[in-house]
C-alpha cells in the first residue's frame, strides 16, 4: 500500500491549471461519472460537461470543465479540456449572465440560430453555477 | 521658403507625432510579447493531443483507419467558404491589405472554376472591406483579439463545422497572416475541411488502452479538438503578427519623424540666421546712413 498518489496534469489550451500528485481524481466521463487512483491500468476516454474533483490529501478541489480527453498511462494522469475553473474561481454573475442569455436565445428561437452552440452554453453555465455552489 | 514662424509649428507638430507614433511601438511590443507567450502557452497541449492521437491510430487498424467521417468526407467543391483573418485595427503596414488581398485572389480563384464563396470574416478590417464590396459574409467576429480566447476558435469552428456537415459548403479555407518572427510575416492559405489528418507517427511501442466509449468515437472526437486547436493556433498567430507588423510600421514611422525633424531644425537655423542677418544689415546701413 505504499505510493498511494500519482501524477497529474491537467491542462487547457491556453493553460496548465494544475500539476502535482493527488491520490485520487473524480471526473465526467461520457458514460458516466468516474473516479481514478493509483496504479490504474492505461484508459482513454473523453469528458462530458461536468465536475472534476481532485485530492491530494483530504480535502477534495473542486474545477468546472466543458469536457475533453483524459489519459491514464502508467506514469500518470493527463486531462486535457477546452476550458476549466477552480470552484473558488467561478464568476457565478457572469455564469448567471451566459445562462440568461443562452435560454433568452433558446426560447426566442430565431431562424437562423445556432442550436447546438446555445444548448452548448447553456449546458457551460448551468455546470459552472453547479460547481460554484458545491464548493 | 517658409517663415520661421511656419517651419516651428511644423517641427512642434511633428515632434507630437513622434511621441505617438513611439507610444504605439512601445504598447505593440508589449502586447506582442504576450501573444508570444500564448503560443508557447498553447503548445504542450498541442503536443500531448498529437501524442494522444498517434497512441490512438497506431491501435486501429487499417481498415478503422479509413473512416466515413464527415469532417474528412471530400465532395465536389461547389460551395467554399474562406476565412479571412484580419485585424481590428490600422497602422500595422500591410497586414492588412495583404490579407484582403489574398482573399479576394482566392475568391476570383473560386468563382473563376464555378463554385461560389461565402466567407467568415474574422477581424473589423476585413469585414468592413467586404460588406462594402457587397460580398457574402456568413459570420464575423470583431474586436476579438483584445482579449482572446479560446472560446472563440471553438465558436468560429461550431459555425463552419455545422455549414459543412449540413453539405451547404464544400471546403473551408483559412487565410491569415502566419508569424514567423518578430520581422518576418506571410500571409498562408490553410485548407481546414474536409481534414487532411496528417496522420501522426504511430508509436508502435505503445501498449494499449481501455477505451470509453469505442476508438472510432474517441478518434471522431479528438478530430474535432484537433480542429479547434488548429483555429485558435490561427487566432494566435495572426494576433501576434499583427502586433509584430504594428511594432515595425510605428518604428519606421518614428524613424521618419526623427529625420524629418532634424532637416526641420536645420531649415529653420538657417532662416533665423538669414533673419538675424538682414536685421543687421539693415541696423548697419541705417547707421551709415546717419552718419553718411
């Protein structure tokens, strides 16, 4: 039971937004939600919208995502999403504004609306205000 | 020749411009290095998704290889939409123009064969351009480069990606100003749909994975953020080119400023000088004429 923790990256494309050992990572898969510890076979699977919770001691931290990939190798984690925010980080006004917005857009329905790009920010603020308040 | 008077309020007037023109190098440098700090921000996850991409392809097989994606589906290229990356702003040399240019040869390139061109126009430039030739311009997006973000590439890609699943375009092409340096900028044309995945070397050492769901939806989804990822290199490539081009225009201009100020200062010695001596002239013969 020695070495309980492994490596993690978690990255954006305009960002690393962590780095460090943890013993276990929670995170949004598409099928489901998961959670990863030590000394996991490889895995590649792709995140959905959600909640990634990491620990590294007891206290678990908290980040919003918009989803993405998420490799186990043998030397460690890597999650690469589009987009992630600390739980303590979220603007929940601005969140607040994005939701009014993409429902206002939604509802109105216009022609030439871009439905899956407003289902998609909707789905981003609902999440974000989610996390904000699990904190 | 110009009174004295005339050449000071010149000189006055161009020292002004001066320390705007050198204000605006200064602010363009400032802002270039950031943006070279975003590219290489940008490039470990670039890397680690091609590495994920190559694990990923050397487990499939050929056959697996050869997908039916729509996004690498090629048709007859009747409609084509070109992306036109400019900037918001002026003084920045020929950034601009030669974007604007190069898009239009590309359209005339286009119409010239039979297809028809829409365009997204990213940047004030080069849509107010456009909207005034009356072109067809699907989408713009304006004063996006003040605060990039990723969010926008992801946005632009949602709206070709749709048109191109839909079949209501052929082929999407990029045009933007690549940077190469702090010196050295050229204008590229990009082909972005139908994707020509440049299938990254296989690591056959790799041992393989569990996957969730299958390989052929996570490879259909990691083309799409491999997509998103060569948007937002184009968004970052072209701001960092046109605070370079901006950072070189406003030193050139203030280059000229300096010289046009010291021929200034020279003209007007000389015209105080021919002063001071015509009133001396004149002080000296009105005395001799006293005395005379």
């Amino acid at each position: 039971m020695l070495n309980r923790s492994f490596h993690l990256e978690i990255r954006t494309p305009e960002q690393l937004i962590y780095e460090g050992d943890v013993t276990s990572i929670n995170a949004p898969g598409v099928e489901g939600n998961f959670q990863i510890l030590a000394g996991h076979i490889p895995f590649l699977t792709a995140l959905e919208v959600g909640e990634i919770r990491i620990r590294e001691s007891e206290t678990p931290q908290l980040m919003a995502t918009s989803g993405g990939v998420f490799e186990v190798l043998r030397t460690g984690v890597t999650v690469l999403v589009e987009a992630a925010e600390w739980a303590s980080e979220i603007d929940v006004e601005r969140a607040e504004s994005a939701l009014d917005r993409a429902q206002a857009q939604l509802s109105a329905n216009a022609p030439d609306l871009n439905r899956p790009r407003a289902e998609a920010a909707l789905a981003r603020a609902q999440n974000r205000i989610k996390v904000a308040s699990n904190l | 020749m110009a009174t004295l008077r005339e050449i000071r309020r010149r000189i006055a007037s161009i020292q002004n411009i001066e320390q705007v023109t050198d204000a605006m190098r200064v602010v363009a440098a400032a802002r270039l290095r950031r943006a070279q700090e975003n590219i290489v921000a940008t490039r470990p996850y670039a890397e680690k998704l091609n590495t994920i991409l190559g694990h990923l392809i050397s487990q499939m097989d050929a056959e697996e290889q050869a997908l039916t994606h729509p996004l690498l589906e090629t048709r007859e290229i009747k409609h084509v939409c070109i992306i036109s990356v400019s900037g918001d702003r002026g003084l920045c040399g020929s950034f601009n123009s030669n974007v604007i240019r190069t898009t239009t040869e590309r359209i005339e390139h286009y119409q010239e064969s039979g297809a028809d061109v829409t365009l997204i126009c990213i940047g004030r430039r080069g849509q107010e351009h456009f909207n005034r030739r009356g072109y067809d311009i699907t989408d713009s997006y304006i004063n996006i480069f003040r605060q990039l973000e990723f969010q926008t590439a992801v946005d632009v890609v949602h709206e070709f990606e749709h048109l191109y699943t839909d079949k209501k375009i052929d082929k999407v092409e990029v045009v933007y100003n690549n940077f190469k340096s702090a010196i050295l900028q050229t204008v590229l044309v990009e082909q972005l749909l139908p994707l020509e995945p440049e299938i990254p070397e296989g690591d056959k050492l790799f041992l393989d994975y569990i996957y969730e769901p299958g390989q052929v939806e996570l490879f259909e989804m990691l083309l799409g953020k491999h997509l998103n990822m060569q948007m937002w290199k184009v968004l970052l490539d072209s701001n960092a080119a046109e605070q370079a081009a901006r950072m070189a225009a406003m030193e050139n201009a203030t280059q000229k400023a300096k010289e046009l100020i010291d021929e200034l200062i020279l003209q007007r010695n000389r015209a105080r000088q021919t002063q001071i001596t015509t009133e001396i002239s004149e002080i000296v013969s009105g005395a001799a004429a006293l005395e005379g």
